[in-house]
C-alpha cells in the first residue's frame, strides 16, 4: 500500500536528523585511531667509569672565572640529589650579583644534570636548558670498577675471601671497608638553548 505523503515526510525528516547527528558525532570524536603509550628508554646499563658518585656533590663548591675580563666568583652549593627535587643553586656574586635555583635531573653519561628553576635573572634560558657537572680528574675506585671488584670477589673461594681479609657473609661485614671515592675539583658547564656558554672549574671548600 503506498505512503501518505505525510508519512514520507516524517520518516524523511527522521532519516535526515540522524544522518547530522552522525555526523556531529564524528566531528567531535575524530576518527578512531588506536592509542599507544609514548615509548620511553630505560638505561640500566653500567656507570661510565668515571662518573662521580651522586652523593659526592653535596656540598659547598667555588670557582672564579672572567665575565668582560673581569673576575667573577661563582659559588655552588648543593644539599641534595634525588631526581626532580629541588638540589641547591648556583651562586654569582659581584659584579653579576643573582643566582640560579638548581633541580637534580639525574646522570646522563658521565655528567649530572641540573635543570635551572624559574625564575632568575643570570641569564636567559628556556625549559630544556641545564647545568652539567663532570669529573675534573679520575677518581679511584669508582663506578664500573666498583662493579668489577664485587665480581672478583663473588668468584673468590671461602679461604682466598678468608686471607684477602674480607667478611664471608654479607650480614657480617668486615669494619673498616673501603673508603669512598675523594672529589676535591669538578667541572660545570653550562649549556642554553644547545651552545655551550660558560665552563668552570669548582673545587670543594
């Protein structure tokens, strides 16, 4: 039987709703496309071997270098090195007179990194600029040889451990162990916007 015309218009006027509400919808939602996590790279390779050991950079440091041929004090000082915390800052006094909040980035190859905090006034920079500090000098038994000393002494037999004067359980350690690392002088660099723009020479007070 055929349509009333009234009809034919109604389910036009139905059909013709929920083709734009379709398409509303696919405008808001974007084509589907399936979401995957960003991928992100886990170092869990050996220290370089002469990277100083993170707890050794807490401290007062000095150095003075030459802005416009003119000495310039630079005074850092670090009181903490947990990543994304707030570590210390680095101090100019005259003829610059500021300073630069400092947040622990973590090591990157034989550097430590520290990302400068808002705000300050030393010099220009943006979010991915940062201090660098490195090794001035090698330092003993440090990093990768540290880790090679504990194989040798894993592979070590119950009497050679017992002569070379080591404990031979973990829960009874020999008093008096070796003693840590010394870092009397390190190297910072500052880096912005890629370049390189000032490097000193720190040594511990």
């Amino acid at each position: 039987m055929a349509k009333s015309a009234g009809r034919k218009s109604i389910e036009r006027r139905v059909g013709s709703l929920a083709l734009s509400t379709a398409v509303v919808l696919l405008g808001l939602l974007g084509p589907v496309v399936p979401a995957y996590p960003q991928a992100a790279r886990l170092d869990i390779g050996a220290a370089p071997r002469n990277m100083i050991p993170p707890q050794l950079l807490i401290g007062d440091w000095l150095t003075i270098i030459r802005i416009d041929d003119r000495p310039q004090p630079v005074r850092l000082q670090i009181h903490t090195v947990e990543p994304g915390k707030t570590a210390g800052k680095l101090i100019y006094s005259s003829p610059k007179r500021c300073f630069v909040d400092l947040e622990y980035g973590g090591p990157d190859g034989d550097e430590h990194i520290f990302y400068i905090v808002p705000f300050t006034n030393c010099f220009r920079y943006g979010k991915a600029d940062y201090i660098a500090f490195t090794a001035a000098e090698p330092i003993p038994g440090a990093s990768s040889d540290l880790t090679r000393q504990a194989k040798d002494y894993r592979l070590m037999s119950k009497d050679q451990k017992a002569s070379a004067g080591t404990s031979d359980s973990d829960a009874d350690p020999q008093k008096g162990g070796a003693k840590a690392p010394k870092v009397e002088s390190m190297r910072y660099t500052i880096t912005l916007n890629r370049r390189r723009v000032e490097i000193g020479l720190l040594t511990r007070q």
